[in-house]
C-alpha cells in the first residue's frame, strides 16, 4: 500500500469529532504523502516549515488510503492484516470507520513494525478506506517505513 496516500495536520485536534477516519470522509484536498519517509523529510514537511518561520510540525496528523483489496489475497480461511514497517510516536487506525487498533508511544516502539488484523473490516471487491491518526510526541513523525496488505493463516485451536 505504498502509493495514493493524502495528509492533513490537525494542530486543533479536530480530526476524531469531524470524523476524518470515516470511510466516506472527504479528503481531496489534503496533501500527498508517501509512507517511506517521516512526514517533516517529505514535500509536506518543507512546505510546512516554509509557512512556520522554518519549524517542524509537531502534534497530530492524519493518513488517509483508499485501495481495493488484491485479487487472491482473501484466500479462504485466512486473516487479513494490515502489516506496519513502523509510525513514529502513537497511532489510532481505523479501516472503512471502523476502529481496528490503537498503539501507544512508549519506548522505541516508533522503529518497531507491527500488524492489525482488519479481517472483519476489510470490503473485498469494494473500495476501502484506510486512516491513520498518528500522534506524533517527539522524533520526526509519521508513518516512515512500507504498509503492507498480508494474507496470515489462522492460528489453530487447541482442540
């Protein structure tokens, strides 16, 4: 999931009451990002500190991804997990509004990958919206390594 990505800064902390992670949000007019570098080392962040006496953003910002689910992928009796190369700080994600995760700064978790399972999210054969509110505490922020779209076998029971 590593082109098509829009952005917008959220100094008010207006997002979540405004309902940005709904699926149906409209974000035409927020900026295009990438997802392989922190936000304030990307075209966003220059123009950022162009506008703000050459200071780096700090708070709250927001991807936003609409994708279709890849043919084959939704192989039978498999989970669907959305596969994070790392954020930098916190991040609350949600798929098509639903709320699917939510990770705390703590550590050095800000370089560590993770995985959502959004199996009961996730719309095969329709279009899907992916937004991520990431809270960015220190460091230079953002989603800055690769997202992935996996097919994980279950996890057999114990029976």
């Amino acid at each position: 999931l590593s082109n098509g990505w829009r952005f917008r800064p959220d100094p008010d902390k207006r997002g979540t009451k405004e309902n940005w992670q709904a699926g149906d949000s409209d974000d035409t007019e927020w900026a295009a990002i990438g997802v392989d570098s922190h936000w304030k080392d990307q075209p966003w962040g220059a123009d950022w500190r162009a506008a703000h006496d050459g200071k780096d953003f700090q708070g709250i910002g927001w991807y936003r991804l609409r994708f279709s689910m890849p043919d084959g992928l939704d192989a039978e009796g498999r989970r669907i997990h959305l596969f994070f190369g790392a954020i930098d700080s916190a991040a609350e994600i949600w798929l098509n509004g639903k709320n699917a995760a939510a990770r705390s700064f703590s550590g050095n978790a800000w370089q560590e990958p993770f995985e959502v399972d959004v199996t009961d999210a996730l719309r095969p054969g329709q279009p899907n919206t992916l937004a991520v509110r990431v809270d960015y505490v220190k460091g230079a922020g953002g989603i800055w390594k690769p997202v992935w779209l996996v097919a994980v076998e279950p996890v057999a029971s114990g029976d």
